[in-house]
C-alpha cells in the first residue's frame, strides 16, 4: 500500500465499509495513523500501524415480527439458537425486515435497544446451526472482547466435491472479490483469516469435514474451501458445477444437483458466560437435509449401494 492515499488504503482493509463512510471517519478523527489524526488524501509509505475508531451503529426502529426459530438455551445474559436455512440475520442491502433480528425484538422486546438487538456473530442465509445473541450490553460487550480474543469456539459441519486426503490448517486472508462486490476471495490485501479442516467421513466424489474457525471472516468457510478445490456442495456463489459419484443412482443425482443451500452447519459453540465466567457447550445435530445426503452418499460408497 504504499504511496495509496489513506482513503483507498482503508477501502482495501475494511471491505464492508463503503468509500463515504470511512471518509467520514477520518473527518472525524477516528481513524489514526502512528497514533496521529491526519487527512484523508494522506498518502501512505508502508509499515504504518492504522487505528480506527468504529462507532456504534445508530439504533433503529426495526419493526418485531414474528419469526420461527429454536431457541436452545436462555438466561437473563444470552440466547442460543439454532437457526434455519433462509433466515437472514440482520437487516441490510436487499433484506429490510423478516429477519432474525425482527424475530429477536419480538420475542425480547428490550433486546431493541441494544445495537443489532444483541447478534454479535452471524451466519450465512443458508448456513444452519448455533448462534450466541446477548441479551444486555455488559453481555454484548464481554461476547465481543470473546469473539476478538478467539476465545468463542465455533465448529462446523460441512459436506464438499471432491476426497481430502487430510486435514489441514487454511491461512489464507479473505477480503471483498476485486470484481464482484457480493462474493468474497482469498486476496493478499484480505483480512487474516485461519480455518482448521479435520475429514470425517470419505465418499466416492464427496467427504464430510469438521471445520473450525480461528477468525470470523464473511464466507470464510466457504471461499477458503473453495480455493483449496473442495467447495461445499450447494453452494451456488463459490460451488462451481456439482461432481456426481459414479455408478450414482438417479435419487443421489438429483439429490446432489438440486440441494438447494450451501450444506454447511455451525453444530458447535462453546464459550465463556459473559456473567458467571464458566465454560458453557452446546452442540445441535445437522438439519434433516444434509443427514439425508450423508446417508445417500455413505450408501453410494458401499459396494452394491
């Protein structure tokens, strides 16, 4: 990044922002340079430690709507959930309402005056599987310094095309795809971001992984497996075409063309309780659909099957 103006540079590190917004910081000092305030045409030489001040998102009047999802555990702190496929978490570009989000001030109506009603993490729309949501602001912000000092631990199921021969760490850094703003990619000028595989189960074309995330980068997962060859099966954005086993029946075809999501599920949490201190684990079995393609494949692969 050297010789790019401070703007720019910030764009490439904070993807999620737009251009405006950290222009704006920077006109509010929130964003330091070697621990200095300086102006957004600032050009950079390399090396500079950046300190951005990100403010709290201002609170919003997201309307309570009634939403269908488990609740697995609560207390006066936090809830864990298990959420269903097609549930967007929070509002955003596109989605305005029937989110997870609606359906947490429905059910908690003070839960409204916390920023993004208490969701510190989230998952994909079509990524099943536990959440953690904080109930008070003391709680939200012990959840966030968990998160930030990886102390949160966050295991997933996932089925992928093609047969790992072994489990492996990814530390490859995520940032916004340099064409298209809705996809991620592993890019140099990417956030850091770590997944550890572990193969569960092998198949013919296929294999079930167990993936464990050391950071908490937008579709990591997904564009991590994706760059190694082995992208989930579902997965419309990072896929690619769907492999068929041979010798497959015609139900594994279909089944293995027309999964409908990414066959991805958060089926572990355990963390710290923001008030007590404890270590607390829960652990949710995989959705119906993804069981059911692990059994078919699991049949594929047994001679006669």
């Amino acid at each position: 990044m050297e010789g790019m103006r401070l703007d720019k540079a910030l764009s490439s590190l904070l993807p999620e922002q737009t251009r405006a917004t950290l222009q704006g910081w920077i006109k509010q000092e929130r964003v330091r340079v070697n621990g200095k305030t300086v102006k957004q045409k600032f050009r950079l030489c390399g090396h500079e430690e950046l300190e951005v001040s990100v403010p709290e998102p201002a609170p919003r009047d997201w309307p309570a709507q009634k939403i269908d999802f488990e609740i697995i555990d609560e207390d006066d702190d936090i809830m864990v959930i298990n959420k269903p496929a097609g549930l967007v978490v929070h509002p955003g570009a596109g989605t305005q309402d029937r989110t997870l989000l609606n359906g947490l001030i429905f059910h908690n109506r003070g839960m409204a005056a916390l920023p993004r009603a208490g969701i510190v993490h989230r998952l994909d729309k079509d990524t099943t599987g536990l959440m953690v949501v904080a109930k008070t602001e003391s709680a939200r912000q012990n959840l966030i310094g968990q998160l930030d000092s990886r102390a949160i631990r966050r295991e997933y199921l996932a089925i992928v095309n093609g047969v790992m021969v072994a489990g492996e760490t990814i530390n490859q850094p995520v940032g916004r795809h340099r064409h298209e703003r809705l996809r991620m990619a592993v890019s140099r000028s990417g956030k850091p971001a770590i997944t550890h595989i572990r193969v569960l189960e092998k198949f013919r074309t296929h294999c079930s992984i167990q993936a464990t995330l050391e950071t908490g980068r937008t579709h990591q997962i997904r564009v991590h497996l994706s760059w190694k060859g082995y992208p989930i099966v579902g997965d419309k954005r990072y896929g690619g075409r769907p492999r068929i086993p041979p010798s497959a029946s015609r139900s594994l075809t279909k089944l293995i063309q027309d999964f409908p999501r990414q066959a991805l599920h958060a089926r572990k949490l355990s963390l710290n309780h923001p008030r007590w201190g404890q270590p607390r684990h829960w652990e949710q079995e995989p959705p119906g659909d993804i069981t059911i393609l692990v059994r078919k494949l699991a049949e594929n692969t047994v001679p006669g099957g």
